[in-house]
C-alpha cells in the first residue's frame, strides 16, 4: 500500500509500492459500509415511520450490489513478506540505497539489541502448511523449527510428515521426490520411505547383501495431524509424545459456513511476543486506536484524515483456562467503532481461546452473526516468524467476513512495525493495570524445557 506523504502521493516505489487493486476495492467496501453504518444510525437518530426504512433498504442494497459482490466468490488472499511491512523509512535512506531489501534486514537484525531471550523454539504443535497446500501424492518441502521437513499427502489422503534428507547420501527427498502410496521415494537413488513409520520399505535392484541394509535405514518420522485448515508437526526438545493434540472445530467444517481468505505476514520477533500481544492490553488504546483505513504505522494514521471519522474502542482481560488443561489461555475482547464521538458501529465481542504456544481460535460475536479466525505462529527461524489467519463464516456473512480479515490484517501489521524493532525486556517495568502480560510470561514458560534451543546456540545454518 502506498500513503501519502504531505498530500502528495510518494515518488518513490520502494518506498511506497502500489496499491493493489484488491487494497483500493477493499479500502472502498469499507467506507460503503461505515457509511451505511453511520446513515442507518442517523436515521434512528432524526427520522421516523417507514419513509426512513425505504430509504435506509435502499441505501444498503445499492452499495451492497456495487460492492458485494466482488467479494462473494473469490476468497481474500493478503500475503505480506518479510520487507513488506516495518521497513519503509530504512529503504529511502542513502546507505540502504544499492542494497537488497532482504540484505538490509538481516543487517538489521544483526545490529538489533535482542535482550535476555527465552528459548526460540517452544514445544507443541505448529502449522507448517495449510492444508490446501498439499495435494493427494504431493511433496512440499518445509524449513521450520531448526528442522528440514517433507511433507506430503499420500494416496490415501493421509498427510505424513519425514525428515527431508535421504539416510543414503543426503539427498532432498521434498526436492523432486514422488509419492508413492503411503511412501516417499528419494529422487536420487529410488529409496522409498514409508510414511507411517519411516523406514525403508523398497532399495532398487533389491538383492540378499541388500536386504539387511534396507531393514536397518529409517528416516525420522514426525508426528503430524490436520485440524482447522492447517498441517500440525509435533516439536519437544526432549523427544516427548504429544499429551494434547490440536482439537477440529466441526462448526467450520458444517454445513452453512464457508471460507472467507487468509493473511499472511512475517515477523522478525521472538514468538513469544506475539501470543503475549493479547495478554497486553493497555497496548490496544495506543496501538489500536486510530481507524484502520489510516494505515499499519500508527504515527501515520495520527495524522490520518480518517482519525476525525471515528476512533476504535477497546476493553480486554486475558486469563489462563485450566479447565480445559494447562496448555490453554483464554482471551476475552470487546470492540465498537464510535464514530464521531456519537454513533457505534462494529460492535463485536472476540472470545480467543491460546491452544499451546502457536495456535489461537478467536469466535467473534457481531450483531449479523458468528465468525472464526484461526491464527497459527511458527518459527521458520530463531527470530522470524510465520503468521497466518484464515476466516470462515457463515455463507450470508461472506462480505462482512472478508471486511474484518482486511481490517485485522491492518491492526495487525501495526503490531508487525513495533515487533520488527523491539528489544525483549527480561523485566519490564509492568504497572498493576498490566499484571496480566506478567501472568501470561509465566504461563507460557511451560512450553519450555531443559534442552529448548537458545538463541545463543545458533548457527548461521538451522541445522543446531
């Protein structure tokens, strides 16, 4: 997205690129429906009898037929890469200038005061794919975790998930390997692995001298489920079996409801920071209070034209749930747009329920009916993350859906600017009204044993 700078529009493509098409329809959606929002609101306000209902039947149709229907059938797809959101003014400074993006922020990121780190790789489930991302005998290659994966969804459907190196000679079996029933075939010799067990099942020109030799070779095998539209691996660093899986919401799989899009960003953080995101409260004010329309700086949308339309209001408590086991914390959120000081508008209430350290299922209550955001976390590397949100909704909700992804993702990418320079404070100087974000560091701390890698154990490969 590009902002203006001064009125003007920016000159200069690396630092403002354009917008896409799908931002302007979006960001145009949007003001159609706090129009209609803030007209139905004047309407009750100032008029009466059924001349204000005509006319307010009216107005919604029309703008819902100019603009719906854009947004009915193709799902949102928004994907955000590492130098997409936080690095703006860095790219227009002189010494940056003959310089890679990406280049600059592992620079970056080198030169970062990081603090006293927790352990960089939690233990739990973490999505790797979604799960139209792996097609019936289809191999995908992963990189997560400090760990190299195959993931591939055998003839059966069955999703299995193997160390990607081949135990011969070290080749990629996710690069140009095939799937064979429920076995991956290594690509440089023709070892096939099963994927239920990771042993070898079949060595080419099979002979006697052989036969011990394909008993004794097995690849690691990862255990693996699918749940809410993603691919789950089990990650302990203490080899442990999993003692909770990812629970499947049926209500997304149910008749009526449908899949509105996903968001994708990554974060040069600590994962840790964004799970604790939700525990810190008194950030949202601050943060989150300017019209998303304003853009993902928050300094920016200070200065919006859009702040004078209304400000986004916020009430929040986070707790740990022990009903339903230790390894889950619920978040309870209340939202309203009030525009111009007066008229509310998007009232909605979030229930999020933290299932381990990298899965969150947050159930919006609006006035028009239920929604589902399903957020996942995943270290791709010690300090870089990978955040993905997928929506569904009711099928009547589809436009109204697809509006609060877009506008997430926005609130969203503000929390990215501040994650992308922040330094983990061991001790923050935690007032009282944030007690909350000091429980949550305590309850998170379960996800870490004695051998979870440090940041200070890392090598410039993920191989630690």
């Amino acid at each position: 997205m590009y902002y203006l700078h001064r009125g003007k529009r920016c000159a200069e493509e690396e630092c403002c690129p354009k917008r896409k098409n799908s931002d302007i329809i979006m960001e145009k959606s949007i003001i159609s429906i706090l129009a209609v929002s803030l007209s139905v609101q004047l309407m009750r306000e100032y008029c009466s009898g059924d001349c204000c209902k005509y006319l307010a039947v009216g107005v919604c149709a029309s703008l819902g037929l100019w603009y719906g229907y854009r947004f009915l059938i193709r799902p949102l797809d928004i994907q955000r890469k590492l130098a997409d959101v936080g690095y703006k003014q860095h790219f227009t400074q002189n010494q940056w200038a003959s310089k890679d993006k990406l280049h600059l922020i592992r620079s970056m990121m080198r030169l970062r005061k990081k603090g006293a780190l927790p352990p960089v790789y939690p233990n739990g489930w973490f999505a790797l794919l979604d799960s139209d991302q792996v097609n019936v005998n289809q191999v995908k290659y992963v990189t997560a975790l400090g760990e190299n994966f195959a993931v591939f969804r055998a003839s059966n459907g069955d999703v299995n998930i193997l160390n990607a190196y081949c135990p011969h000679l070290g080749a990629n079996m996710a690069i140009g390997g095939i799937v064979k029933g429920n076995c991956l075939q290594c690509p440089f010799h023709g070892w096939a692995f099963d994927g239920t067990s990771g042993k070898c099942v079949r060595i080419p020109n099979d002979c006697s001298s052989n036969e011990l030799l394909r008993k004794t070779a097995s690849v690691k095998r990862w255990e693996s489920c699918e749940a809410n539209g993603f691919v789950f691996v089990w990650y302990h660093a203490e080899n442990e079996t999993p003692s909770w899986r990812p629970a499947a919401d049926v209500q997304l799989t149910g008749r009526g409801w449908t899949y509105r899009g996903r968001s994708e960003h990554y974060v040069n953080a600590h994962i840790q920071d964004i799970p604790e995101n939700g525990a810190d409260v008194a950030h949202l004010p601050a943060l989150h209070g300017h019209m998303a329309l304003g853009g993902q700086y928050a300094a920016q949308a200070d200065r919006s034209p859009w702040k004078w339309l209304g400000v986004h209001e916020w009430t929040a408590s986070w707790r740990a749930d022990g009903t339903r086991g230790g390894h889950v914390s619920a978040l309870d959120l209340q939202h309203r747009l009030l525009m111009f000081g007066k008229f509310a508008v998007f009232n909605l209430n979030v229930e999020a329920q933290q299932i381990g350290p990298g899965l969150v299922i947050l159930n919006f209550k609006t006035s028009f009916g239920p929604i589902k955001l399903i957020q996942v976390v995943t270290p791709v590397e010690p300090l870089i993350q990978k955040v993905v949100h997928r929506i569904y909704c009711p099928t009547y909700l589809s436009l109204y859906a697809t509006i609060v992804l877009f506008m997430e993702a926005v609130m969203f990418e503000r929390d990215v600017v501040i994650w992308n320079h922040k330094s983990y404070v061991e001790k923050p100087l935690a007032s009282k009204q944030e007690a909350t974000l000091l429980a949550h560091r305590k309850w998170y701390k379960q996800f870490y044993s004695a051998n979870s890698k440090q940041f200070s154990n890392r090598k410039e490969t993920i191989d630690w």
